[in-house]
C-alpha cells in the first residue's frame, strides 16, 4: 500500500508536472495520491478521466494541511519516505524501507519546509544530483516493487494496450 | 554512450517537462539532449546552468528536423530506441538492447509521428498505461545501466551534495 503526497501544487504552473506525478503513481502500483498548496478542479478531473478509461482505483484526494496528513498517517503506522536529492542514498536505503507495507512518500515543490525533514522516517535521495520528482518517484516505485509494478493489472479498463512492434494495438471495451 | 532526442518542445508549456527530461537524462548517465519543435534559449540556458554548477559534460542542442537527425545516427551506428506506451515490454527487451553501445532514446509528446515509429530500432514501453515520458526515460535509463548511474561523479562540480539524514550537507567550490 503506498501513497504519495505531492506538496505545494500551484494552479496552471504545475497542472503538467503534478499530473505527471498522479498518473506515474498509478501506472507504477501506487493507490493513491494527495496533493497541497492550490485546490486544482481540473487537475483532479484529468486524473480520474485516465483512472475511468484505464481502469484501477487509484484516487486523487487534496488537503489543505500537509503536514497534518503526514502526522494522521504516521498515527497509522505508514512509513513516511520524503524524496530529496539531499537524503540517503536509495541504493542502500530500499530493502529496510521495503519492510514497512505502508508508505507515504513525500514529493515537494521548489520549497519544502524543514519541519517535513523532521517527520519524515527517512530523507531519501534519488542521486544528490538536481532532476525531476517524477523520475525520482517512479524510481522509487520500481526499486520498491522491484520492478513486478510493471506488469500490473488494471481492474475495469475501458483501455487496454497490447504490447505491439510497430503502431498501436488498443482494444477498447467503451 | 547514451543520447536523447525529445520532440516536438513547445515554447512556455512544455519549457518545466522538457527541462525535468534534460536534467533527468543527465542526471541518470545520459550524455546529451537534442531536441525539436520550436527552438528555446531560455531552456537551453537552464540546463546549461546546472551543468555549469553541478558539473559533467552534458550538452543541449536543437535539432530543427529530427527525422534527419534520427537517419545520421542510425548511419552512425546508434540504436535507437522510441519510448512510447504501445511499445514492447521494457523487461523483455532490455538484455538485448544493452548489448548496443550507442543508443538514441526518443521520447515523444502528445502525438508522434508515425515515421518515428517506422525508424526506431524498437518501440518501447515503460508499462502500457499512460504516465510521463520522464518516467519512462528514468525507468529505461535505470534499468540500461542497471542501477550503476546512481553513483556516477560529475567531474568539475561547484556544487557537490553530500547524502544526508536530516536536512542538507552541501559543499561549494564557486
């Protein structure tokens, strides 16, 4: 069961980056995402329309309080992963980390408040080098799942691709 | 010897993905990043900057025709492989394109054309759901170089980060 919180979202400015976090959770096994900083109507609706045709019940849910979530879920016994290129290395990390079977991983915005490195159960680094949170969240999903989140199954889909050589093979239960 | 070829940039909306694609790409043990669409200096200049800072010889450059580029590299010898959602299975293919030496990864945008397709040595798919094109080039960088990129050293860094458990160890040689 993971679960990820994606911190600070802004209205337009990171409509594409944040739904790129929702949508590699999904594909890559996790169940849900929580988003901070602006309400995002629209953001919410392009993640559910993927979920409605591609199947799964992975959910996007907002919160006003993120540090409040992370308290409720560390209540609940989740392992609290912050990614951050100034953490511990994910390569000698991951197989203590994989024993907790609930995790909430954190994704931050350009800011994150210090008080997030304090609660998190670990600051995680996938490499200390500058790049994106979508490449460090899928990474951390895969080494997590130790890739067997490739082969999922989604439940429902109104979509499904057929792994093909060349063009497209979609068959479509709409 | 890994390079990236990202298509169709589009000037303003796509200057946050294309640049989480570059500095992904560098930071994952890709050499190079060419892209196509329209061109942008302030992207270039934004990758450029973290390279100045954090070091490595990574390079930016725009290709105005990426057809052509894709046939000079295949006369080169590269393999070149398109990520897309309808492609092969990552898992499955991956042993095989390891054993080439110089590869060209091509990731899309919204719709890639179908001469792409045609000239890419394998399609391929990181899942086939649909996510985030940084996610599958971090998932098919990970998995070519096999976990080994997430310790490379970038040589003439100003900023070096140093794993940390709480907060940020950074050293600055500027």
């Amino acid at each position: 069961m993971i679960e990820v919180l994606r911190l600070s979202h802004r209205l337009k400015r990171d409509v594409r980056v944040s739904t790129h976090c929702a949508l590699s959770s999904r594909a890559l096994g996790a169940s849900k995402i929580y988003y901070s900083g602006q309400h995002d109507s629209s953001y919410e609706d392009s993640v559910n329309k993927i979920v409605s045709n591609w199947g799964g019940d992975f959910t996007i849910e907002y919160v006003k309080n993120p540090i409040e979530l992370i308290k409720a879920k560390k209540r609940e016994n989740y392992f609290v992963v912050h990614l951050t290129c100034y953490g511990l290395e994910l390569n000698k990390e991951i197989t203590k980390i994989r024993r907790n079977k609930k995790i909430l991983v954190v994704v931050g915005s350009e800011k994150v408040p210090p008080e997030i490195y304090h609660l998190a159960d670990i600051n995680l680094s996938v490499t200390n080098q500058p790049h994106s949170e979508i490449a460090a969240l899928s990474l951390f999903l895969h080494e997590y799942f130790q890739g067997k989140e490739m082969n999922l199954k989604f439940k429902n889909a109104k979509i499904i691709v057929k792994p093909a050589k060349i063009g497209k093979n979609v068959i479509k239960n709409l």
